[in-house]
C-alpha cells in the first residue's frame, strides 16, 4: 500500500473510535438545518425573496448542510494539535510530505461523513416530501463543484491550522475561521442577501466554493455558463492554496519551535 | 570514512517572549514586543562514527533534546551545520528520514486511536517495507520487547511501560542507520527497564549508530563507550566512559563482617593509606581506598589475616556519583577532551 493510502486507511479505520464525537458534530448541523428550514418556510411562505422560492431554499439548505459535514470531523482539531503538543516534531522526520499526509487523513475520515449525509438527506426529502433533482449537465456540474469542496476545506482549514506555528493556540484562529467561513461561503444565508459590496467579495473568495457554487448549481440559480465560471473559480483557488499551503509550510517549519522536552 | 552524524558550530537560540503576568501584560506586549534569547545549544561540534554508541548527558535544561532536533533536522539551526551521513537535514529530508529514527520518551508516534499493529503497518507503508523484511524485524523486536500482548491493544489503552516498547519499535521498524533515542527509559520500571537496556544493546552488536539520552545512568553503564557531557548548551566533555571513571571514579570501599571483632588499629597498620571506619557492630568494618594505590585483593587478604572473614562486598562508585560530581561543580574538566 502507498504511504498515502496507509496514512487515509489509518484515519477510515481509526475514526470509529470516535462515533460519538462524528454523530453529536453532525446532530450539530443538523439542530442548524432544522432550524434554518423553519426560519426560511415562514419567510418564503407567501412570495419568494429575492427570488428563491421555498422549494428552492429546502434544496439549498440542504445543500449547505452536506458541505458542512464533509471534512469535519477532527481534521482540524488533530492537525492543531499535533503542531501545539510537539507531536509535529515526528511527523518531520518521516519520509512524506506533510500536506499530502494531512490531505491523506482528512480524506480518510471522509467515508463516515458521507454515509452520514446520505442518510440525513435522504430521510429530509422523504419528509419534505420529495427533491427536484437537476438535469444532467447541470448535476454533473453540480457533482464536480461538490468533489471540489473536499481539497478546498481541507486547504482553509489547513492553513488555519498552520497558523498555530505562530499563534501557539488554536482556539481564536478557529473561531475566526468559522466566522469568516459561514457567512462569506453562503451557508448562513445566501450570498445574494448580503449587501452588494460583500456578496461580491464573498463570491471571488476562497469561501464562496464551500457552500455557495454547489448550492446554486443544484438550484438551478445559476445557468450552466455561469455554473462552468463559479466551478472555475472554485478550481483556482483550490490550487492556489495547494501551492499557497506549500509556501505557508516552508516559512512555518524554518521558524518552527516544537514544544516541550 | 566519514563520521555519520557531523555537527560543526551548531547553536540554537530560542527568542522568547517577554510578557508580564495577567492580560495587561498580554496586551503591553501586543504593542512593544520585547523578547530575550535563549541559547540552548552553544557552539557545538561533535562527529559520531558509524557503530559508536554515544551517551549524551547533562542537567535539566542543558540543551540535550534540542540537540537531537537539530540533528534530527527537526529545528533549523540559527548557526552551524549538520550533516547525517554527508546529507543535509531539510534539503534532504526524505532521504535523511529513511537513515534515522528519533525516539522521545515523552512523545508517542503511536496512532492513538488504532491498534499498535495498524500504527505499525502504517509505519511499514511509510517507509515503503517489503512484507518478508516487516515480518522479520517485527519477530526480532518481538523477542526482546515482548510486543505480543501489545500489538492488538489500542494505542491510547497502553501503560506507559508497553507505550515505550512499542514507540521502540516502532522508531526501528525501517532500519535506521543511526537513531537518537531522548529519555527512552523515562518512567518505566526495572524490569521494562532491563528490556529495554537489552534491546539497546541488540542495536549496538547490529551495529546501529546509537546517541542515548538519559537522567538514568545505569542505562548507560555497560552500553556507551563514549560520554558527552553538555551544561547550559556547551559541550563540557566528550570521552572515552571508562577513562572518565578510571579517573574520577577511583574510590572503592570493602565491607567486612568477621567472626571475632576487629581491632580497627591494627587495620590501620596493616593498610596504610586506606580509611577505615567501624560498622554498625563491631564485627562490621569499612575500608575505603583508591583502587590505583590497594587492590580488593590486598585489603582482604590483609584483613583475613586479622579475623575470620564471615562475608564481604565491594562498593564501586557508578558514574552516576561521577556526572553528579561533575554537575555540582566538583569536577571541572580542564580540556575539552580527556
Ligand atoms: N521551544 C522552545 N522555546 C523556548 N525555549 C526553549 C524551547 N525549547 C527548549 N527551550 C529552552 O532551551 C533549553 C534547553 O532545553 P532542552 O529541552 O534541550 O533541555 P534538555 O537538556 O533536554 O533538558 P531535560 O533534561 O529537562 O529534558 C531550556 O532552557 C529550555 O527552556
Ligand atoms: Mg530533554
């Protein structure tokens, strides 16, 4: 088996341990979920808002709720920790890359997050009573801008988490993260809410691919065009990070003081 | 050839910040950063051959993990060089990781959450080990370490005795050439200990380039042929072990028990330059003597020939009593070398 491979398997077998943790973070978003729909049925039960109808916000709430669960569980919590217990110190005289090693574990945690969502979405639409699904090309697109969540996520949150190289504790950086993330990747509302200036920006960053491009390709707000120009953007800036990340590593492990005897 | 592990001048300073106590010293720092330095490691040279086992001691805060990061190529240094096995630590990382293990007895590399065998099967995949190989090393440490019990227990469920075994071996499983272990007995009891010191051993007459960390000196004796003193991040010795105890560790004292009591002014005349102290009774006698001007042989012989011997044992300082007169300043080396 390839180091990558053994790294994620070790993540996919390990993670059982903590189904507890996995299912109360994920009742989390669900409680969100419910309480979303509520908010939303009562405001769009007369007239659509700005242009979404009610069957169309169930569909992105729903959306949003999918994207949320997927990489998180205790990606973020075991990378901080490790650069803050000193364990990073091993993890630097093994013969991989440190990026891909981490990307290997967050994707190794992935299969129960989504067994998780399947289930959670699937029983929702048997209680809302049924989802439109989009045609084909509008699903496939809808398809790839959900595979690109996984590496984007993963990169915010990584970034985030090398942060601790500076800051020595995780707690505000994580804070500020969710901040940033849940309003600027539209799943608190819909980036169209936000006053003009701050939906643009929201929609040229890094944040907008978390939550916001799957959700309106799903919801056919967006046409295939546009669709094709928000997946780019997506893409990009996975990229950008990949290599951004890199760059972040090198400056982080030439100044690194590992902690403790 | 040349020497594995080369450090020349190697220092490492730690800028640490200056806070007052409290969240007004937070935020006063937030605005005028002020820091100290601390060097930790101070100009250091040292050359490890191939097959040496090398003991690496000194005080609390001397210096001595943050040396095995450097040479780990864990931390950069400020100034200095290292060189492991002409490579250099972060332009070479991967081929250095394949020459080294690191183990810290404070740390685990164990997957908390997974069976010791799945840490070690990830490991295997890491280092990219051939199953036959695998087998056979992992059977080797077996026998020693005694990792049959462990191996199916999850990593977070073992004592700190079964952790270290396990961080062990899993710190050998790829062979290294050369592998720095920092406190590997920390914590364990005699017997894990008397495991461990034989696995070192193992390692050595494979001929495993070892540097040995340890507050425990036992676990030197009889292991390392070389010593290293470091203090406040400044190598105070580097030696031959035995020469440093045929030197300072010359003291023995014999213990007698005899039939009829001794006349202790008749041992007097009967070995000159000796110290003699009466026992708890008076069939009890101590004889101390530097073992360069008497024998054990002599003292008992002498002895015998005054009273009838019932029993007797000779005391030899470790060198333990050696490094803690070292620390409290009673021995200074005058050279860097002896
Ligand atoms: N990350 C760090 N930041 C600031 N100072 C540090 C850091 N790591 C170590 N030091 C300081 O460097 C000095 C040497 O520490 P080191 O851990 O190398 O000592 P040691 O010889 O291993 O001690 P011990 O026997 O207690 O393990 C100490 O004064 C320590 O406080
Ligand atoms: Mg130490």
């Amino acid at each position: 088996m390839g180091a990558y491979t053994a790294q994620a398997r070790g993540v996919a077998l390990g993670i059982l341990e903590y189904r507890v943790n996995v299912l109360l973070g994920i009742v989390a978003t669900l409680m969100q979920l419910v309480a979303l729909l509520a908010v939303w049925q009562v405001l769009l039960a007369d007239s659509p808002v700005q242009g979404f109808t009610w069957p169309q916000m169930q569909a992105y709430l729903l959306v949003t709720f999918a994207c949320g669960a997927l990489v998180s569980t205790n990606s973020d919590f075991r990378m901080a920790f490790r650069i803050q217990s000193g364990l990073v110190a091993l993890d630097l005289v093994k013969p991989v890359d440190y990026q891909r090693s981490r990307f290997a574990e967050a994707l190794g945690g992935l299969w129960l997050e989504v067994v998780l969502i399947l289930i959670v979405v699937t029983s929702a639409a048997a209680l809302l009573g049924g989802l439109t699904v989009p045609a084909g090309p509008a699903l496939a697109l809808f398809a790839i801008s959900m595979l690109l969540v996984v590496p984007l996520k993963f990169l915010i949150v990584y970034v985030g988490t090398l942060a601790c190289f500076w800051t020595q504790s995780y707690m505000g950086v994580q804070w500020a993260r969710i901040a940033v993330m849940s309003l600027l990747s539209g799943a608190l509302i819909p980036l169209a809410y936000l006053p003009g200036w701050l939906g643009t920006i929201a929609q040229w960053s890094p944040f907008a691919g978390l939550t916001s491009t799957p959700a309106l390709i799903y919801i056919g707000r967006v046409g295939f065009g546009d669709g094709m120009m928000l997946v780019a953007v997506e893409l990009g800036w996975v990229i950008v990070l990949w290599f951004g990340a890199r760059l972040l590593w090198r400056a982080a492990v030439r100044q690194l003081t590992v902690n403790g005897g | 050839m040349p020497p594995i592990v080369e450090a020349r001048d190697l220092t490492k300073v730690f800028r640490r910040p200056e806070k007052d106590p409290g969240l007004a010293g937070s935020l006063k720092h937030l605005v005028r950063r002020r820091f100290t330095d601390k060097v930790a490691v101070d100009h250091i040279d040292l050359s490890i051959e191939a097959g040496e086992a090398v003991a690496y001691v000194g005080p609390n805060g001397a210096g001595k993990s943050t040396t095995v990061k450097l040479l780990s190529g864990i931390l950069v240094p400020t100034t200095g060089e290292v060189r492991i096995d002409g490579l250099h630590p972060q332009h070479d990382r991967t081929a250095i990781a394949h020459r080294i293990g690191v183990l810290f007895g404070q740390r685990t590399q164990l997957w908390w959450d997974l069976p010791v065998r799945e840490s070690f099967a990830v490991l295997r995949d890491i280092y990219g080990l051939d199953a036959a190989t695998y087998r056979k090393r992992l059977a080797r440490f077996d026998e020693v370490l005694d990792l049959g019990e462990i191996l199916p227990t999850l990593g977070r469920k073992l004592s700190l005795g079964q952790r270290m075994r396990a961080d062990l071996a899993a710190a050998m499983l790829h062979g290294p050439r050369v592998v720095y272990l920092d406190e590997p007995t920390i914590g364990l009891d005699l017997q894990v200990k008397d495991k461990v010191r034989e696995f070192f051993r193992t390692l050595r007459d494979e001929g495993t380039t070892v540097m040995l960390t340890s507050h425990d000196l036992a676990d030197i004796e009889g292991f390392c042929r070389r010593l290293v003193i470091i203090d406040e991040g400044r190598i105070i010795f580097d030696g031959d072990l035995g020469a440093v105890k045929d030197q300072y560790a010359r003291e023995r004292i014999l213990h007698v028990e005899t039939e009829q009591p001794v006349p202790v002014e008749a041992v007097r005349l009967a070995l000159p330059g000796a110290v003699i102290t009466e026992g708890e009774t008076p069939n009890q006698i101590s004889v101390r003597f530097d073992r360069f001007v008497l024998t054990a042989g002599h003292a008992v012989t002498a002895l015998a020939g005054l009273a009838t011997l019932v029993d007797f044992r000779v005391d030899e300082p470790s060198i333990e009593d050696v490094i803690r007169r070292v620390y409290s300043g009673e021995i200074l080396f005058d050279a860097k070398s002896a």
